[in-house]
C-alpha cells in the first residue's frame, strides 16, 4: 500500500534530520510575499526580491521552505504529479555560476500553488456543450548555486515525479473502489 504523507501545512515547521533539502533561490512577487516570515530575509535586486528556499519532497509532493532556527517552514507545496522540471541550458550572460530549473504546474484548476505564475494570462475555453480539458500550465523558476547542485536537484526530482506518477493507477482504482487493497 501507498503511505500516506503527513499533512502538510502553510507555516508548519519541518525538521530536516534526514531530509534531502536542496536549498534555491526563486523571484517572490508581490503577491506571494505574506507566505514568508520575515519578508526582509529576501534580497532586493535591480527592483526584483529574491528569497532564499528550500525544496524538499515529502510523500508525493514537492515541498517549499524557508529555513529557521528550528529546521524550515513551509512556504508552499504541489503534487508531484502534476509537475515537470527543465534544466535552462543557456548560461547567464553575466558569467555566474547560478542555473535555473523551471518548474512547470499543469492542472485543470486555475487556483495556483503558492509562489508559481502564468507566463500570460490564462483563458478558460467553452466551445458549445465542452469544456475545457487542456490544464492550464503555471511556472516556478528556481536558481541553483552551480551546475552540480543544480543538475543533483533536477535528478531528485524527476525520480520523485517517476515515483508520484506510478502510483496514480492503484489510487484510481482506491477511488472507484474503496473495498479494493
């Protein structure tokens, strides 16, 4: 049988003893700044604030923290299942090191998880008696230190997504079947 996660909340606070924690930047716009303590930890550039993270992934969701002093807070979380992840592979014109791995959300709904946007605005379609049935895609871009960290991350996480995505049948069949295993 699947075991199921732990509840996850916004503002709970998660030890990361034993936890694979692999700590990003990400652009936190006006909108999402309330979902962090303390909204001067972030770092102002060029009119854009930057906010250090954490990813992790518990059970079969990808995770967002903050780090505090008494491991990292939650910021934000999705379901694994409904992510992808790409490495940018066009280097920063600057000479940095830093890599960006963008997160695409796919879903049906137009609520967002936290921290993630539309590239433009989204249009929901009704074409006579149909609806919609192409999910609506939302981006997360992430930076890394370097390539190593980055490329590590990538891998974490599409092993997670692998996982995530395998159990979706057995689930469904839970669904339509509670007497079923």
């Amino acid at each position: 049988k699947d075991q199921q996660p732990p509840a996850i909340e916004s503002g709970m606070v998660i030890e990361l003893d034993g936890i694979l924690a692999f700590p990003c930047v990400c652009e936190v716009n006006e909108s999402a700044a309330h979902f962090f303590v303390d909204e001067v930890t972030g770092v102002v550039v060029e009119g854009i604030t930057w906010q250090s993270l954490l990813l992790l992934f518990v059970g079969h969701h990808l995770v967002f923290t903050q780090p505090v002093e008494s491991g990292a807070r939650v910021i934000a979380w999705c379901n694994l299942e409904r992510v992808t992840a790409d490495l940018d592979q066009v280097r920063p014109e600057d000479g940095s090191t830093a890599r960006r791995l963008s997160l695409l959300h796919e879903w049906f709904d137009l609520a967002l998880p936290p921290l993630f946007l539309f590239d433009a605005d989204p249009v929901y379609e009704e074409d006579g008696p149909f609806v919609r049935f192409t999910p609506f895609v939302s981006r997360l871009d992430l930076w890394f230190e370097n390539d190593s960290l980055a490329v590590q991350a990538l891998e974490a996480l599409n092993q997670h997504i692998f996982a995530a995505k395998a159990t979706r049948g057995r689930r469904l069949l839970r669904f339509l079947d509670p007497n079923r295993g």
